[in-house]
C-alpha cells in the first residue's frame, strides 16, 4: 500500500525524462560533442508542439486539406504542414545539423554547406505519418531518420542517400490516445510516453523487446488480390491459421502495435504503387531500424530494407517487418 504522502509513480520505479536519459546516454561516449543529443531534443519538442496541435486540430480548424499537394502528388493536410514546419525550426537551429529532408519537401533542405573536420547530422523525417487519419480521430506520427554527413562525398547533400544501415538513429512519435516517442541510437530501443501536466517525455521502457511471433498480420487487404502471389498466399495460410487482422491505416500505429504485440507488417507493391507506398529513407528505414534493435527483422521483398541502396530522396520499397518469426514465414511465401 502506497501512503498518501508518497503517491505511487506510474512511470516504473525512478524518474527518468528524455533529456535526462539522452544526457546520461553522452556521458558514456567521452568525445561526444552534445550534438545528437541536441537532434533528439529538438525532435522532441517538435513532437510535444505537433502532438498538442492535433490535439486541438478541430478546435482550432486545420483540419482537411491545404488544397495543395506534396512532390509525391498526396493531398497534403493543413497539419502535415504546420508539423513539417514545427520540425524544421526546431531542427533547422541546431547546430550540429546539416541537412534536413522531408516527405512534405521537394528537395532536401541545406542548413550548413560547410562540413570540414566535422560529421553534422543529416535528418530525414516524416512529419505527420497517416494524416488523412486526423479527420476521424485517428492516430498519426512522426517517423524519424538520423544519419551523419558521409566523408566519402564532396557534396554534402548526398550525405542523405545512405543505406539504412548507416543510421545513427531512428525512432517514431505516435500521436493516439498518449502521445509515445520509441527511439534507438543503435542500443537497443527505449520508449517514452509524454506526460502532458508537466510538458516532459518519461521513460516507460529502456529495453523493448518485439515477441518473436505473434498471430496477426497488418495490411490493407484490399490490395491484397493484385498483389503477388506469394501475399496471397501467405494471407490465405495465416487465415487458415486463424490469425488477426489489424490494420489502422497510419504505419506508425500500426507498427508500434506490432512491435508491443507481435506480428507483422505489410506494404506490398501493388497496381497503384509497383513498388510500395512507403518510403525508403524516412519510413521504411527508420522503422527497420527500430524493429531489428527490438529482435524483429525487416524486409523489403528478399532484400533486407536496411541495405537497400538508396536512388532518390522520395524512392518507395515495400515493406514487410515485425516479429522474425512471421517475417520468415511471410518470405518463405515470397520466395516459393
Ligand atoms: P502518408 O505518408 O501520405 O500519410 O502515407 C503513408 C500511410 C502510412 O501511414 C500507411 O501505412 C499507409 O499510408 C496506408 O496506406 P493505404 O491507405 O493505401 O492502406
Ligand atoms: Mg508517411
């Protein structure tokens, strides 16, 4: 029993904010700069200043479309602006950055050109994952990509088409009935939820795991007959199965379900997109990152997503990740 005097703290034992656990994080590397910490705090207050906009996105009437859409031909949302505009303020005063990239954004966004005798960070994000969901109240993210400028190239905008497997970190803000940041810097993943009375993200999980498998699968199953035979007959075997089906039409909701849960993920090319719907360097990616640092693995058709070559900023990959297990059977299927 928990005295009145000593009210029982629901974020685990001791108290621990995102900024006090990115400043514990640095100690550990003695010739850290402070940079990156820098990144993941500018993120963070993005995601506090976008998670409240939605919150009163009726209210304050930027709910529907701007009339407009991005480079990709999407209708954008009000709110995918404003929050790609909170993101790139808040980074675009840091410092240690050099380079932003953004699904809402044609081209890359150059802060710094010059790099000599430094590795700034290159970051790729999508600003508000799922927006068309807002109108119904529904969840919606922010996916993040962290890279360093790559000494190799003269330009430093080419920094920004790397290989997933040189992230530096990744992670996501889930935007739902909480509002939960998961990010990993190549350690593990740690969760942290937002506790809005006091404005701070507390740490909730330092260790996540992924179950190994889990009997539910995520896709828009109206794709699924044009897809390739191997989908279908992988959702044919998990039906007989008797398998889930759960699908919220945002990725982040749905991956941060698969990764709580189990399962797995998918975005299969399809007639509209022959090569997937989702994004390589600020969706896939990213989300790869999260899932392999948690145990679970991510696809793209046969090819790991993460040594996938990237082309161009806005390229599309189809996506299959979560559990390993459901992961290999899903490929197994691909593959027969
Ligand atoms: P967006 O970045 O334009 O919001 O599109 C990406 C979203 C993902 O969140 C989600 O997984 C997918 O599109 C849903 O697509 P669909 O409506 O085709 O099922
Ligand atoms: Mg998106």
């Amino acid at each position: 029993m928990t005295s009145p005097e000593t009210p029982e703290l629901t974020a685990g034992h001791n108290l621990t904010s995102l900024q006090t656990f990115l400043l514990s994080e640095e100690r550990k590397h003695p010739h850290a700069t402070g940079s990156y910490t820098m990144v993941l705090s500018a993120l963070s207050l993005a995601a506090k200043f976008i998670a409240a906009r939605c919150r009163r996105a009726r209210l304050e009437d930027v709910l529907g479309g701007m009339g407009a859409q991005n480079v990709q031909g999407e209708d954008q949302q009000k709110l995918d602006v404003i929050a790609n505009e909170a993101l790139v303020r808040a980074l675009g005063s840091r410092k240690g950055v050099a380079i932003l990239a953004s699904e809402e954004d044609d081209d890359v966004i150059v802060l710094r050109e010059d790099t000599s005798g430094e590795r700034p960070y290159v970051v790729l994000f999508d600003p508000l994952d799922g927006s068309s969901n807002l109108d119904v109240c529904g969840s919606v993210g922010t996916i993040f990509s962290i890279l360093q400028h790559d000494r190799r190239v003269a330009d430093v905008r080419d920094s920004a088409l790397q290989a997933g497997v040189h992230q530096v970190g990744a992670g996501y803000v889930l935007y739902g009935p909480s509002t939960v940041l998961v990010m990993t810097s190549g350690n593990g993943v740690s969760m942290f939820v937002l506790d809005p009375t006091i404005g701070s993200f507390l740490l909730v999980d330092d260790d996540v795991r992924i179950p190994e498998s889990g009997k539910s699968y995520s896709l828009n199953a109206a794709n699924v007959p044009r897809a390739a035979a191997g989908y279908q007959h992988y959702v044919q075997w998990a039906n007989e199965q008797g398998y889930s089906m759960r699908y919220a039409g945002a990725m982040v909701a749905d991956v941060h379900r698969t990764l709580m849960k189990g399962g797995v993920f998918l975005y299969p090319p399809t007639a509209k997109d022959p090569s997937g719907k989702l994004r390589l360097m600020y969706e896939a990616n990213p989300m790869a990152m999260i899932v392999e640092q948690a145990g679970g693995k991510a696809y793209s058709g046969l090819t790991r997503t993460m040594e996938v070559e990237p082309t161009q900023i806005h390229q599309r990959v189809p996506v299959i990740l979560g559990s390993s297990r459901e992961v290999d059977t899903v490929l197994r299927h691909l593959a027969d």
